[in-house]
C-alpha cells in the first residue's frame, strides 16, 4: 500500500502516514488484516455452537425451573435447594472416596509401570505396552458387562477365585464399601495403562547422560529413581494428576453400567446425580445447577493443585 | 379401493374409515393450529404417506403385525415399525422431546411410568387424539388405564396398548413336592407359611429380589403388595403416600420374607428373568404382568406343566387380588407431518378386532381392547398351563375394584427413593417405616410435593 494523500497535506501528515502502512505491510504481509482470524473461523464457530452456546444454555437453565411444562425464570433457587439436597453431599462424598483412593493408587502403579516398560531388561517391550494399553481402546459397555460378570456377588468369577483359595465370596455390587471398591478396581484397569504411557513418553525424554553420571556417582537404584528419575517425571506427573482428578470428578460411566450408583446410592457420583436428574427425571434446571457446582469445584481444584505442584523457583 | 375378507371386517373398515372422515374434518374445525397436511379433510381412505413407529421387541413385533391389515384400508400409507429397544427408547423420546420434537417417530409406544412425566414436562408433545376419532374408543377400554393415558382437561395423548393386570405364577412340581395346595393360599401371611415349607422340602426360595437394586429398578412387588392395599405412591391428589399404613405393610412382608430366609438374591435384568422362568436359578413363584402368560409358553418351553397361573393372594384376607402391574400405550407426536395417518394406524391397531388379533397373535402383549377380550377366541383354554382358561384369570381382576394409579410426573424419583429404602431394609435390616419416612422426606424436598397426611 502507498501513501494517497492529496497534494500538500503531505507535509502535515507525513510522520503518520509513513508509520501507519509501514506497520501495516509488516503485520499483513500483503493480506488484509482479517486473513487470520478467516482461517479460524472454523475453529471459533465449532467452539462458538458446541461450547461457548452450551456453557452458556446451561447457565441460563441452571436459573430457571420447569413446572407443569412452563420454564420459569427461579433466580438461585435451584443452587439453594442444591445445597439443602442429602444427595447431593452423598454424591459429592462418595466422589470424592473413590478420587482419593484411586488416583494415587493408579498413579503409583502407573509409574511403575512406565519404570519397567522403559527398562532395557524387559523382552518383548511392545508386547507388553500393548497389553496394558487396550483397556483404554474397550468399549463401555463391554467393559460394563464383563466387569458385572466378573463382579457379579452370586456367581462371578472373581469370587470363585477368592472362593478357590478359601477367602469370600466378597458382594461386590451388593454392599457400599465393596461396591466402592469395585468401581476404583475398574477405573484403574481401565486408566492405569493411559497414565504409564504418558509417564513413559516423558522418561524417554530424561537424557541418558544423567543416569550414566549418577551411576558414575556411585547412586543405586533407587537413589537414581528418586534423584534424576522421580524429578524427570514431575511435568508428566502433574498433568495426569490434574487430568485423572478431573476426569474422577466427572466419573459416570463405570457407576452407570456396573451399580447403577446403587447400592442405595454407595456409589452415586455427582455425575451421576446429574445425569439422572436430567434425563431421568427431566428437571434440566437442576441438573444445570449441578453442572455448574461441579465446574467450581473442579475449577477450585484445579487451582489448588497447581499451586501445591508449582515449581520452586 | 378393494377388501379382502369377511363381512366383519368390511364393516370394520367402512367404520373406521366413516369415523376417521369425520373426526378429520372435525379436526380441522377444532385445531387450526394443526399443519395441513395434504391428507387433512378428506376421506382417511385416500391418507397417504409413510409413518414410522418407535416401539421394542415383542411390542414391536405385534405392530408389525398390523401393518398387512392396515394397509388393506389404507393402501396409499406405507408404516416403518422401529425396533429402538427398551430402554434405549425413553432416552431417544426424550432428547427429541427436549429438542422441540425434532425427530420424533409419528407413533410413540410409551410406558404408562413415563406418560405423565411426558405429558406434563414437555407439554403439547403428542397429539389430542381426540380430534382423531380415537376419543370415542373411551367406553371400550378399562377406565383405569384410559384415564392414565388421559391429560388434565380430558386430552386423549395414549391409547392403551398393553393393559397389565397381574398374574401370580407359580411353579406347581415344587409345590406338590412340599405337599403345599395352592387354593388355600388366600394371602400373603399363608404364602410366606407355604413359601417356608416349600424352601425346607425342596431347597428353593419362594421368589427372588434384586435385594441392591443395582441392575435394575427392583419394586415390582413392593407395588403390587401396596396395589392390593388401594395405594401408591401417590393419591389422586398427587401428595406422597408411599410411607402411609398400606406402603408400610408392604415393605414388612417383604422384610418378613427376608428373614425367613426365603428370597433369592438375583440381580434384575431379563437374562435373569428368563433363568427363572426355566427353572435354571428356581424360585417357587414370581409375579408378573398379564404378558408373562405368553412369554412363559416361549421362553419357558421345556417347562410345560410345571407353571400354573392364579390371581396374586391379597393382602389382608377378603381384599383386592387383582392389581394393573404396568401397561404401555400408543402416542401420536405432535410434530408428525402425518398425524391423520398415523392416527388411523393407532385405532387398527388398538381399536379394531382385526387389529387386535393380528397384534395379540404376534407380539402377545395383553390387550385392552375389550370387544376383543371378551371375545371367545381370547379366553381359550391353553394346554402349556394343563388346559387351564389362563386368560380369564386376567380378565376377571379387570371387574375388581382397583384404584387408578397416579403415577405423576415424579414417578421416576418415587421409584429410585423407594428402591433405596428396601435395599437398606433388605440388606441391612432397617425398619421400613423409618426408611419409608425418609424416602417420603427425600422426595418432599426433591419434588415440593406434600407427603399425605
């Protein structure tokens, strides 16, 4: 672009006219201004209809309520009876059971995992990685209907195990505590392979020079895990930390097709809660509400844990 | 327009056909709202068009069925039966309901438990019948059932597909071998005396129970006991009744049963069901809708003889021993281009003989249609229950006086806070009229309905 002034106003206006398009011809080299944000239209209508539009529905219906098929404008309403509903602390309650017990003992057991797949001593490597990776390629439902068959109280096949070596028979669906543990037993067959291999990414990235100098240091093994090993894997241990909170915050399908959050409601889960409130019982109001309580608190998370894992500077 | 068959069915047809010309021009006075469709106003011979129908399994197949008849009528409508499953089918209503009615079926076949939930949630959903012609229907249906299928004002939004009164089914090897007669089982206290004695001769419990309800929703029987009582969950009102004397003395039989050790733990699903009805996981009796009747001489083939049928024992001696165990009805939406059409294919279906025997023939669901239950080719003697009249059995509880279920669009939360009381009282040995109290207040608060005083 040049500068198309008229005649004698050059003088006056010329230190801008100067600046302005030589700015311009830097910033669009040649195209016009919009060009970027053309090639992200895509993106930002897709984010524009399937998220900003949904997040934004739900906060609008978490205020309204629907009596006799009349959607009415209720103010705070539901988030008020949300905090006076016995099943909503029972959901939170049993949520956050299965997150403290399960993520730490998933993450523990996927790191390691992730220290024996990279190990040069292990045969037959991608053998083994495969195997403990396909629980995450299973569906839902068939993960459902063998978990039941293996759970089953009466006649699965786990207690015939338990039963084989003289222990049991366990009711695993059938009793709050075991159905607990059923649904974390089941959430770590079917996550722990997902973690290891994140983990095992970000060891193969831990050069091979500093466990060479720890050894030449006269470090063991388990010196060597816990000094270059355990801070190699601290970027990855935090994000699937998060990840796996957030993802156990959200937890509805294992419950959904193994207990139906039963046994009298041992293993509701917020997730759970909200679904059938939804769907179950058509009150999208109030599921809405519940939605938004779980963002916050998974926000409020969030936040804490990357403060408590934040790097020292 | 050509008929093949005999003088009743020609009747029938030029009928229905009279019925639907008029009620259709008549529809048109009453709904202007309504989209005129191509069809709307003239005669319904000359209806054309395709319908669907959202259905499942054996229903499906019964309305299947219909279709060759119908088409006899109304050669110009072509009808897709759906087989979307159940219950696969309530959260496909329901999203297209949510969505405005985008997508919805012409035909919906809905259960009587989510009809007042349809009804009053997502309201102007299906279509008054009654502007079709199928409100004339009302005197040939059981007035219970007609009226759940019925709105506030009198709207028709369902036509009784399935009427339900309850058989008690009991395995007649097991209580011969306990020496245990069946006729002097006149109530559930004699039952659970017989049930013992059964559970000591033979090692088999007198029936099962998903005690952790966690299959499946597992208060079949706690409704009938309450059924037998004149209550539910709620009165006609609406207020919560579920803790009243009558829920209460349904939830101790139950705990009754429990203690003496006689009910099997078996979790709830249709596998099971079928392992029951073979003899494969043995119970001495189990009670289920008028459909079982059927379904047993299918699925439990190998097992002729071994079944009998009889109406449930009642509560307390002299009372009610027939309860409506569910039921399932035919909808219109309102969203359907077709609705004259599909209306038409509701009333065949439902309404006519020819319908009825083409339906029942195929899918065996236990009709409604009373000038066809009353007919002598329904009440025949059946050789799988050694000859007996089976049907009758259920016909005859259609005389009793039993109250109309108020199921309410809370049903579904009634239902989960009744589950969770008896798994506390089954598994944990709670008193039921402390759980039973909670379960009220829970729904109380969850509903801002008022418990019945």
């Amino acid at each position: 672009m040049t500068v198309t002034t008229t005649k004698g106003s050059v003088d006056a206006v010329s230190p801008r006219a100067l600046r302005v398009p030589d700015r311009r011809r830097r910033a669009t080299a040649g195209y016009p201004r919009w060009t970027p944000y053309l090639f992200l239209l895509p993106a930002i209508l897709l984010f524009a209809g399937f998220t900003v539009y949904p997040y934004v529905s739900a906060l609008w219906l978490s205020l309204t309520t629907n009596r006799g098929g009349e959607t009415t404008f209720a103010g705070l309403a539901n988030y008020v009876r949300l905090l006076r509903d016995p099943l909503f602390y029972t959901a939170l309650k049993n949520t956050f059971v299965i997150l403290i017990v399960q993520v730490p003992v998933m993450l523990a057991l996927a790191v390691l995992l992730a220290v024996a797949f990279n190990s040069v001593l292990l045969k037959a490597r991608a053998l083994w990685r495969t195997i403990y990776f396909v629980p995450i390629v299973m569906g839902l439902v068939a993960y459902g209907i063998l978990f039941r068959a293996l759970f089953s109280s009466q006649d699965g096949f786990v207690n015939q195990l338990l039963g084989a070596v003289g222990a049991g028979p366990i009711p695993w669906l059938a009793n709050g505590f075991w159905a607990k543990m059923t649904i974390v037993i089941a959430l770590t067959w079917h996550y722990t392979g997902q973690s290891a291999i994140i983990y095992l990414a970000q060891l193969q990235a831990i050069p091979v020079d500093l466990y060479e100098a720890a050894a030449a240091d006269g470090a063991g093994a388990v010196q060597r895990f816990w000094n270059v090993t355990w801070p190699g894997l601290r970027p990855a241990l935090v994000l699937t930390a998060i990840l796996s909170t957030i993802g156990t915050l959200q937890l509805f399908d294992e419950p959904f097709v193994l207990t139906g959050g039963g046994p009298n409601n041992a293993t509701l889960t917020v997730g759970m809660y909200l679904y059938t409130n939804g769907f179950r019982y058509f009150d999208f109001g109030y599921a809405s509400a519940i939605g938004y309580a779980l963002t916050l608190i998974i926000g409020a998370i969030s936040l804490i844990q990357l403060r408590l894992t934040r790097e020292k500077p | 327009m050509k008929f093949h068959g005999n003088r009743t069915r020609r009747a029938v047809a030029v009928f229905t056909t009279a019925v639907l010309a008029a009620s259709t021009l008549a529809a048109c006075g009453q709904q202007p709202s309504t989209p005129a469709s191509p069809t709307t106003g003239t005669g319904g011979a000359e209806l054309t068009g395709t319908i669907t129908v959202w259905s499942w399994t054996a229903p499906a197949k019964g309305l299947e069925a219909a279709i060759p008849g119908f088409q006899k009528l109304y050669p110009g409508v072509e009808v897709e039966v759906q087989d979307v499953g159940n219950p696969a089918i309530w959260d496909k209503i329901t999203t297209s309901m949510a969505a405005g009615g985008a997508g919805l079926a012409d035909v919906l076949n809905i259960g009587i438990d989510y009809m007042g939930n349809y009804v009053e949630k997502f309201p102007g959903q299906l279509a008054d019948l009654s502007g079709f012609g199928l409100g004339e229907l009302a005197g040939d249906f059981p007035a219970g059932p007609w009226k759940s299928g019925q709105g506030a004002k009198g709207e028709v939004y369902g036509i009784p597909y399935e009427v339900n009164a309850t058989g008690f089914f009991y395995r007649t090897d097991l209580f011969e071998k306990a020496g245990v007669d069946v006729t002097t089982i006149k109530t559930w206290d004699d039952l659970l005396t017989a049930g013992k004695t059964i559970m000591d001769a033979t090692g088999v419990p007198l029936f099962a129970l998903d005690k952790a309800a966690t299959a499946a929703d597992s208060a079949n029987l706690w409704q009938l006991l309450t059924n037998l009582q004149g209550s539910f969950y709620f009165d006609a009102a609406g207020d919560i009744t579920l803790n009243n004397a009558a829920g209460v003395k349904a939830l101790e039989i139950i705990k009754q049963a429990n203690d003496l050790g006689i009910v099997a733990d078996i979790p709830g699903s249709w596998d099971n069901l079928v392992a029951q009805m073979k003899g494969d996981k043995p119970v001495a009796t189990f009670t289920a809708g008028g459909w079982m009747a059927g379904q047993l001489t299918i699925d439990g083939s190998g097992m002729a003889g071994k079944w009998g049928v009889a109406k449930p024992p009642a509560v307390a001696a002299g009372g009610l021993t027939a309860a409506i165990n569910g039921g399932t009805y035919l909808s219109v939406s309102n969203t359907s281009p077709n609705k004259a059409a599909a209306a038409a294919f509701v009333k065949y279906a439902l309404g006519t003989l020819e319908g009825q025997e083409a339906v029942y023939a195929a899918g065996g669901m236990f009709p409604g249609y009373l000038p066809f239950i009353t007919s002598t080719s329904f009440s025949k003697p059946v050789d799988y229950y050694g000859g007996a009249r089976v049907n009758d059995i259920f016909i005859s509880q259609l005389d009793e006086d039993t109250p109309v279920v108020n199921y309410t669009s809370d049903y579904a939360r009634a239902l989960k806070a009744l589950d969770d009381a008896q798994t506390q009282v089954l598994l944990e040995g709670a008193d039921p009229q402390t759980v039973l109290d909670a379960a009220a207040e829970l729904v109380a608060q969850q509903t801002g309905r008022t418990i019945a005083k």
